[in-house]
C-alpha cells in the first residue's frame, strides 16, 4: 500500500508547559495510526513563534525522532502557519492543533479516515471549549464558548485552524497561503478557508475528532468576551475586504459589512433591550455581543485593523 506522509502542525509562543503535555497525547495518536493499515506515516512538527525559542527545551526534553523543532521569529500566527506549510513541503497532509489543546482519544484518526472517504481539500475537527467552574455567570448564561455541531461529511464554507487537516497537494495546487495582514489580529483562518473554498476547494467536518481547549479563567469574563466579539465582527469584514480582486468588489464588501454591522447593533440593541427588560441573563448577554460584533463589522468595513495579538517590543 502506497504510504502518505502526514505531519501535525503544532504552533506554539510561550506555553511550554502545555506545549509538553499536548506533545504526549499527540505522540500516542502519532503511534496509533503509523501502527494501523490505512497507509500513513505521520510525524509532528513544533513551530516556536517566540523570538526568544522558549520552546526549545521543551521539545529536546522528549528526545524524540518523531518530533521537528523550528522557529519561527516573524511574529504573527500566519508567519507560524506559512512555515508548517513550507516545512510540510515534502508531505501529503498537514493536520494543525494550537499547543492550548489537548486532543481526545481518536482524533487524529478520525480527521485521516473523514479525508480518506471523501477527499476534500480540508477537514475541520471540533474544539470543545471547557470554562471554569468560577467563570463570570454573565459568561455562562450567554453560553459563548459552545460551537455548534455537524454530521460528518458536510460541507462547510469557513474553518478554523485549530483542529484542521489540510491535502497539502490541493493547497499547493490552489496556490493559498495565510495572509500576514492578519497574522496579529487573527482571523487568518477565516481568510486562508474562504480563499480554499472560493478558489474551488472543499471543506467537510468531522464530529468525531475533538480537541479539548481550556478556556483561562481572564478569558471567562465579559470584558473578554466583548473584546473578541468586535475582534471577530472586525476580521470577518477584513476578510471578505481581503478577498476583493478589485476596486468595484472593495465597494460592494465595504456596504455589504457596513449594512450587516448596523443590522447587528440594531438587533443586538433591541435584545439586550428584551434581556433587561424581562430580566433575561442570556438575551442581555447575547445582545451586547451581538452589539459588538456589529460594531467591529463597522470599523471593517471602513479598513481598520485591530492587532489583538500585537507585541511590545522589548
């Protein structure tokens, strides 16, 4: 049987700890499918975006054959990702998981058998979001950190990275790569799986490979919250401005994000609105959010960029 060769993208900056432990139960699963018949020979590959390389003892730690160390000092997680991309470059497939999760049982396997019986371009996982006990009820009652299922096997038009399998043939083929414009404010993702998909690439899911996220207990909180949610609404714009071939497009994206953002503050508005009223936790909640979103769809649209994830330099 003609072997395929599949490398598992780690990005890692400054979470050595959780790199080490995510590294083992990655390394288990590694093992399980090389061991398997369906014909894949997998290694994992860790990308260090720290300028300082923190992550390097760590890995040296496991002295393992089956584990590659790079760094990567371009900041930005699409600086990250193009380098998977280019060091997977003698691979056929590339499975992304960010070193804040820790893969269930049979998640590796599960996104490898969901490409072998369809061949799409990219196969998205779930990432479950676990909150703290003592996160902010305001949090809990919105119910911010649940994503919504899918039967495996059905197409989708956006995907995350975070538990992501890419045909790198396809890829390569398609000639998409993960824009630096958005490489510290995020979104690049969003960007690089709508560029896959309007190029003629497919996207299917597969329910049955999870990887478990921890949510910090500063990110349970609303302020939080509010922040990603404009940082979304913002990016979302972002990207369909990104995809614009030309000036006419440009215009129609800048509209179309300025409509929906009103759309959404208006909306959001009146649920908010409903929430206080009726004394609903969950519509107050989901309201402002929506609010949020709307309004970092605004700012989008006219350009701006917020860099969520920007640097002091030292």
């Amino acid at each position: 049987m003609p072997v395929l060769t599949l490398v598992v993208g780690v990005l890692t900056y400054r979470r050595a700890d959780q790199l080490c432990a995510g590294l083992s139960v990655i390394l288990a699963q590694v093992s399980i499918l090389n061991a398997d018949c369906r014909g894949v020979s997998a290694r994992v590959l860790v990308v260090d975006n720290d300028p300082a390389g923190s992550a390097r003892p760590a890995v040296a730690s496991l002295a393992d054959d089956r584990v590659k160390y790079v760094h990567e000092p371009v900041p930005g997680i699409s600086a990250g990702r193009n380098r998977a991309l280019d060091e997977a470059s003698d691979a056929d497939l590339l499975a992304f998981i960010d070193d804040d999760e820790t893969p269930r049982p049979g998640w590796l396997t599960a996104l490898v058998d969901t490409w072998l019986s369809t061949r799409p371009t990219a196969v998205m996982g779930r990432v479950f979001f676990n909150v703290p006990a003592d996160a902010d009820p305001w949090v809990v009652a919105g119910g911010f950190f649940a994503r919504p299922r899918r039967p495996t096997g059905a197409e989708i038009a956006v995907a995350g990275a975070g538990n992501l399998l890419l045909d790198l043939r396809q890829v390569r083929a398609l000639g998409v790569r993960f824009d630096p414009r958005l490489g510290l404010s995020g979104g690049e993702d969003t960007l690089f799986s709508r560029l896959l998909v309007r190029r003629g690439g497919r996207i299917v899911w597969c329910d049955e490979s999870v990887a478990d996220d921890y949510v910090p207990a500063k990110r349970a909180t609303r302020q939080w919250v509010l922040q990603r949610a404009w940082r979304v609404g913002n990016c979302t714009a972002l990207a369909d401005l990104y995809l614009a071939e030309n000036v006419a497009e440009r215009c129609v994206s800048r509209v179309r994000y300025a409509l929906r953002g009103l759309a959404r503050i208006a909306g959001g508005t009146l649920r908010y609105a409903v929430g206080r009223l009726v004394g609903s936790d969950r519509h107050e909640a989901r309201g402002l959010r929506t609010v949020r979103r709307g309004q970092g769809m605004l700012s989008g649209a006219r350009g701006t960029r917020f860099d969520e994830y920007a640097r002091s330099v030292p």
